[in-house]
C-alpha cells in the first residue's frame, strides 16, 4: 500500500511528533500495553493520526466525532471485512465480518432471539450457571477469574442461544475456542500477515468437527426456538454457512462477556469499598432471593459499576476497518485502501471527556446520560447484536456472585493483556469468601 499523500479535497492525518512517539515507547517500557501506547499518541497528535511503520500503514481514530463519522457516517465507506486479518479467514461469512445487505439480513435472523423478552427467560440458566461457579470456589481459595468467567458465560450462551446443554458442552470446547482464539489474536501477523502460529492447527479442526456436529444433529432432530435452528431453516443445506454463524457466536459471545465480568470482579475485588455498596444494594433488594431482571431493575449501584468496567476495559477495545472509498474522518482524507482502527479503549480514555479517566469511579455514571463518548458495543449498524444478552448475563451473574461471596485481591496490579478481547492477564488471582 502506498503512502498517504495530500489531496485537494483535504490533507492526510498527522503522523505523532518523535516526542509523542518517544512517549509511547516509554508507555510500553514501563509495563503498559500497546493500547496504552495510543494513548500517549492521540495526546501529541490528536483525535485522528496515523501509524506508519515497515510492512504496517494505519489510520487511528481516537475522540468521539471521528469514531462517530467512522461508525456511523461513513459506514458505507468504511467496511468491516479486512482481507486478509485471521478474524476473516476463520469466521468467512460470520455476521461479524460481513457489511450491507449480507450483514442486514444475517441481523434479520438473529435479532429476535436478542430481545428481552426473549432473553430473560433465561435467567434461571444464568443464575445456575453462577451458582455452578461458586460451589466450585473453596472458602479462601485463589481463583483465576477470568477462566471461571468463560466458563460461566460459555454454558450461558450454549444453552440460551443453542439449546446444547451448557455444563457438559463447555468443557470440551472451552479449550478449542482457546485455540480460535488465539489465532485471532493481535500478532506478527498485522505486520506479516502470511506468518503461521504453530500449534493451533489440531484444536482449530476439532473445533471445526464439532460444530458440524452439533449441525448435523440439529438437522437430524430439530428442536425449534433456537438462534441454531434458525440458520439451519434460514440456509437451508448449506452446512457453511451454519458454520460460519455458529462458530462466530462462540467466540464472540462468550469471550466478551467473560472478559467483562472477569473485569467486574478484579475491579471490585481491588476496591473493597465500591464492593461493600454493591453487596448492601443487592441484599436489600434481593435478601437471600434468587436475582431476577425484574428484581434488580434500577439498581444504579450495581449498573454503576457494570459501565464502569465497561469503560476502562472495553472488550473489544480496537475496531478494525478498510477504507473502499475515500472518506473523510474530521476533515482528515482516508484514501480507499487504507486501514482504521477505531480505539474506544482511548475514547474511553480520553481527557477532554473524562475527568480522572483512568481512575475506576462507579459513580460517574449515576443519573448521567452517555452519548459518543461511551460506546462498549459500538455503533451504527454493527452495534454488538449480543449487547441484550451481555447485559443480563452481567447483572444476574454479579448480583450473585455478591450474595455468595466476597473478593480479595491475591494480585497487586491488575495487568490487561489484549488477545480476542481485553482481558485480564493470566495469573491475575482472586481470592474468595464464601457468604453462604
């Protein structure tokens, strides 16, 4: 890909001055990630700035009106599907990585099994899949959170989207999806992207068997009401496409959810005051009750800390998107071609917007609207369709984990680590206190 040059039509992003990038490879030094780095690089350059390095050639948008007009206002210049990234190869026509009509009529057929009424049915699931998790932690045992996290939101989403049962499912895919995972993950191969990642081929096959299996089975013995049941009617033989819709799922509605609430409770575990509210909040509106979403409608001190989580951890921290046309991002010029990274990790960040952005304080978000400058799930017409369930899985399982039981730090600072998503970084422990 060529460089950017100026256009009459108006003029390339900066590139960050030497002393911005100085500032980054210091950031990164010190410990911090290379989302961290962004950072540094919005605050010399500004909103909208590019990356250009040896086999690498970026455009970042940083602040809320060039990932609005990214989002939003060029959407149908600024396409999803990024050729040749692994995230493509592996989901092929995933409804995360297709755009315009296909991506509206994938949304067609999922969107109603997203619906609140549709999904809160399934609290009990959500609750007894918490309640699985917490027998599971002895009183006073360290607790690698982020694994219970997956293993939690992975049963949740196998039986409420799927009807596969969860607890006997999940561990047996938990480990291939590690391994799709991984190969996904931000890599050498954003610099080369032909690079292989040794050891990922076995598990990615099984992975792949055991999905047209579970089509197969469901083509064989249909049980109707399911998203799965859905795209078989929908594509009728075309076992593909099944695939490619059900393998995305797994990945992307698990992962998500299990970095959030894995978040949730580091956070909260490092803040032992924010824990306190939260817990009397939910013993007084639920007692030793079973949380339900009607129960805990309203209650700003536990949704506090839920977009709280959100903000400093994003899941999906980085969008990628492919200029197919020239575009402009805040008067900047995007020639077709050329690569944008969406950061609402820096957005959510940012210090013109925020006051205190890296601090974690819950309360910032009671009784205050969040426009542009907040968008966990995106927006414009890839808005994360799963947000619905997200959301409840979040709130009955953080509500549960509160009455069980109380979190203590076993870390000392809690360290992210980017792979599919921004989750916490391996050996991050929690230790536990089992109420009842």
């Amino acid at each position: 890909m060529k460089p950017m040059k100026e256009k009459t039509d108006g003029h390339a992003p900066p590139i960050p001055s030497v002393e911005s990038r100085l500032r980054a490879l210091a950031v990164r030094l010190r410990g911090g990630t290379w989302l961290d780095a962004l950072e540094a690089l919005r605050a010399g350059a500004g909103d909208v700035f590019r990356l250009e390095m040896p086999g690498f050639r970026a455009v970042v948008a940083a602040g809320p009106a060039s990932i609005r007009a990214a989002l939003v206002e060029a959407v149908s210049s600024l396409r999803s599907r990024v050729d040749p990234d692994p995230v493509v190869r592996l989901f092929r026509t995933g409804i995360l990585v297709m755009d315009g009509a296909e991506h509206a009529a994938l949304r067609r057929i999922a969107a109603p099994f997203f619906r609140p009424a549709a999904l809160e049915r399934f609290a009990p699931t959500i609750v007894r899949a918490a309640d699985r998790q917490i027998e599971a932690w002895a009183d006073g045992a360290q607790v690698e959170i982020v694994e219970a996290m997956r293993t939690l939101a992975l049963e949740v989403l196998l039986e409420a989207l799927f009807g596969i049962p969860g607890p006997t499912e999940a561990p047996r895919l938990l480990p291939l999806l590690r391994a799709a995972q991984a190969y996904i993950s931000p890599g050498p191969w954003l610099l080369h992207p032909a690079l292989s990642r040794p050891g990922l081929k076995g598990p990615l096959q099984e992975l792949e068997q055991a999905i047209r299996d579970h089509i197969r089975e469901r083509r064989a013995c249909p049980m109707g009401g399911t998203l799965l049941d859905a795209w078989i009617e929908a594509f009728g033989g075309d076992e593909e496409r099944v695939r490619d819709q059900m393998l995305t799922m797994l990945i992307a509605g698990h992962d998500t959810v299990a970095a959030w609430l894995a978040w949730t409770m580091i956070l909260l575990a490092a803040h032992p005051e924010v824990q306190e509210r939260a817990r009397a909040a939910v013993d007084a509106r639920l007692g030793w009750g079973t949380p339900s979403p009607e129960a805990l409608r309203g209650l700003e001190e536990l949704e506090g800390i839920g977009w709280e989580a959100l903000r400093l951890y994003p899941p999906i921290p980085v969008l990628n998107r492919r200029a197919t046309a020239s575009c402009t991002l805040e008067g900047w010029t995007i020639p077709a071609g050329v690569r944008v990274m969406v950061s609402l990790y820096t957005l959510h960040r940012h210090p013109g917007l925020w006051a205190e952005p890296h601090a974690f304080r819950p309360e910032r978000f009671r009784g205050e609207g969040m426009g542009p400058r907040f968008l966990p799930f995106g927006a414009g017409p890839h808005t994360c369709i799963g947000a619905p369930l997200a959301r409840l899985e979040w709130k009955l399982a953080v509500a549960r984990m509160l009455q069980r039981a109380a979190f203590e730090p076993a870390f000392s600072t809690p360290r992210p680590r980017m792979g599919a998503t921004l989750e916490p970084a391996p050996g991050l422990l929690v230790r536990i206190r089992r109420r009842w």
